[in-house]
C-alpha cells in the first residue's frame, strides 16, 4: 500500500508524492516538518514487495545499504539522513538530488549522448567506484550500474543512488550469498555462480553503460552479446573503441585490472591530467523538466527566512497591524498543520501561500528600508 500525500513518518517526515516503485519497496519525496525547505527521499522496504522469497533477506540488505550509506563520504553520493522502523517497516532519508536520471535522459533524447559527456559521465562513475573499491578494509562492489542508478544533477554533474545490492568483496568466499545484478548491465560471473562479484564486475558495468551511451544499444535485448560498434557507430576512433572492448571482457581477468586503471585510460584518451574533482561537463545538460512553481519559491528561501526573522524588529510605527497579522500566519503556514493528512494537494496550497506572504513581507520590509534612509538622508 502506497503512502498518501500529507502522511508523516517518523514524525518528522512530510510526504509529498511518490518518487518510483522499486523490487525492493517504494520512493517518495517528503519535506522535513522541522525544515520547510529541505527536501529528502525516503526508501521504503515493504517485504511483501521485495524481491526475495525470503523478507528477513530484504530486510538484511536494506540495514546493510544504510549501514554502506553512513561511512561514505564523496560528493558523487548523496548523504544519508535517518533510519528508522514505523508501522512494521523500515524507512532510509537519504539527500534530494535535484536532476534526472541517466535513464530518462536515454529514452526522452533520439540521439546518443555525446562521446565528450559520455566519457566525462563514465569518469565520474569510474571515480565514484574507485572510492567504493579502495576506501575501506575491503572493497565495496557496488554490482546494480545502469541508467536508472545514476542521477545527472542540473549541474550535470554524476550522484549513484540505490546501494542495495552492493555489498564487500570477501577474499575467503567462492560465490555470492545472493546472486543479484540487473540483467544486460551484470557481468556473466554474477549469473554462472561459480566466483563472486569483483571490482571486476563493477568494471564491466560501467562498460556497458558506455557502451550504451556512445552507441543508443540497449543491453537489455541479448545480455553478454554486443554487436561490433562500428555498425552502430560508425565513426568511434580506434582507441576509444578498444577502450570500451576491454572493459566488457566475458573473462573477468581480460578486463582492466582496477577501476583506477579505467578511468584512467578514459582521461588518457581525453586528454585530461587534472583529477576528477576538477573535470568539468563540457557543457551543461538542460533538463527537459521545468521547475516547478514551489522549487522557484524554495530558491528565494534563505532571503525569504532572514526577513521573517528580522520583521519583528521593525517599529511598530512603520509597520501596522495587518503585516503582523500576516507575519503570524506565515510562522503557522511554516509549521506542520494537522490538516495536512487531510486536505489534498497541501503543499502546493503552502507554496502558493509562503509566496504570496512572503511577497507582502518583502513589500513592507522594502518600505521600512526606504522609511529609513529617507529619515537619514
């Protein structure tokens, strides 16, 4: 059963709609009750949904992502906020990322996406997953790339979202306890059970991604089976096809030795000695979705807050009741209303209202300010 608009968990959390359904559970956007203009994504698990046979499985997983999401610490992946249990569920806040992900810029654009950005987009993942490979007592395979795990934010810059299959490489083990990956995207070894995943495995992922992106082919259709490039791209230079060509190694020990090794190899080919850190887009990539009318006010909401804090402050002289009046009703509009389980669409309603306050708010603040300098000049 999906979560309604207006529902509060935690008694923190503000549902605002539904994000995506997932084998795991469901997305939804919230505002902090406590933080009008933070925005969250809350994961849900429902074990009846789950992709398992067995829910204490799921459950297993989704402690482990939040547990993966409190040690990391790397811009390309967003924060983790709170983890808690409500109505025999466990929910994970996690930071909004503002964008679209690389899934949903493949289907809405005809053309493939561009060698320059696709080489730049792969670098950042390939950085993202040395971090994950060598920044703890054992490497952390991620095991879930593919268009829908990666967000491209307005700045079009690269956050990998969804940790919950990944899991550490353990050198004592032979197989995975759970053979998990996306099909077209997870490497053989995942599906033949014989070894477990690897960095390798994270290696021909983030292959096949650029295959994808260089070429439009969808690996979905004939997993493990890739056509030559050049017949869906005529014109890919030698290199950068050889590149691609060893990542995708059905051998796992043909493929680049590390993701460090990769990436590297990528920035070689492009020409780039700086790190990664400084590698910008070459161009920003505009979204197709407009921004709402509420994110356009959310913008304006430092400016907005200092004045309503400051407001007070002004004589009364200058200021005559009715801005009181509405100084009040803009605190009690910022505050969680009971109402707000009750009237549909509430958080249109409040930012329309927040705009429309604040606005007045503004107006007299301007004309204090005026007041003011008239008096001393």
């Amino acid at each position: 059963m999906e979560l309604s608009q207006g529902t509060i968990l935690n008694g923190t959390y503000n549902i605002i709609r539904l994000l995506g359904r997932g084998g795991m559970g469901n997305a939804y956007l919230a505002d902090t009750m406590f933080h009008p203009y933070m925005r969250v994504v809350i994961k849900e698990l429902n074990p009846s949904a789950a992709c398992f046979d067995d829910p204490e499985q799921a459950g297993e997983l989704f402690e482990k992502e939040a547990e993966f999401m409190k040690r990391f610490s790397h811009d390309g992946i967003p924060k983790i906020f709170d983890f808690f249990k409500e109505n025999d569920r466990d929910y994970l806040v996690i930071e909004y990322i503002d964008g679209q992900t690389l899934e949903e810029i493949l289907e809405t654009n005809p053309a493939s996406v561009t060698v320059e950005k696709s080489i730049s987009w792969a670098i950042e993942i390939a950085d993202i997953m040395d971090y994950l490979h060598n920044s703890f007592e054992f490497p952390i395979v991620y095991r879930d790339i593919k268009p829908a795990n990666i967000m491209i934010t307005q700045m079009g810059r690269i956050k990998l979202i969804d940790f919950g299959i990944a899991r550490y490489y353990n050198p004592d083990k032979s197989v995975d306890t759970f053979r998990l990956g996306s099909p077209g995207y997870a490497p053989p070894e995942l599906y033949k059970g014989i070894v477990q995943s690897s960095p390798q495995s994270d290696i021909y992922s983030l292959g096949v991604l650029l295959f994808q992106m260089l070429t439009k082919y969808d690996p979905t259709e004939s997993p493990f089976k890739f056509p030559p490039m050049k017949s869906l791209y005529p014109d890919i230079p030698d290199k950068l096809e050889k590149i691609v060509l060893k990542s995708i190694e059905i051998q796992p020990l043909n493929r680049y030795l590390s993701m460090k090794d990769f990436k590297e190899a990528l920035m070689n080919y492009m020409g780039v000695k700086e790190e990664i850190s400084v590698i910008k887009p070459q161009s920003r990539y505009k979204l197709k979705t407009p921004r709402t009318f509420g994110e356009l006010v959310e913008d304006w909401a430092p400016i907005m807050v200092t004045i309503t804090i400051c407001y007070p402050l002004i004589p009364g002289a200058i200021i005559n009741g009715r801005g009181y009046l509405i100084w009040f009703l803009l605190l009690l509009f910022s505050l969680p209303l009971p109402v707000s389980g009750i009237i549909k669409d509430i958080s249109p309603v409040r930012n329309i209202l927040h705009a429309c306050l604040l606005l007045i708010l503004l107006f007299d603040f301007m004309f204090f300010i005026y007041k003011l300098l008239t008096f001393l000049f």
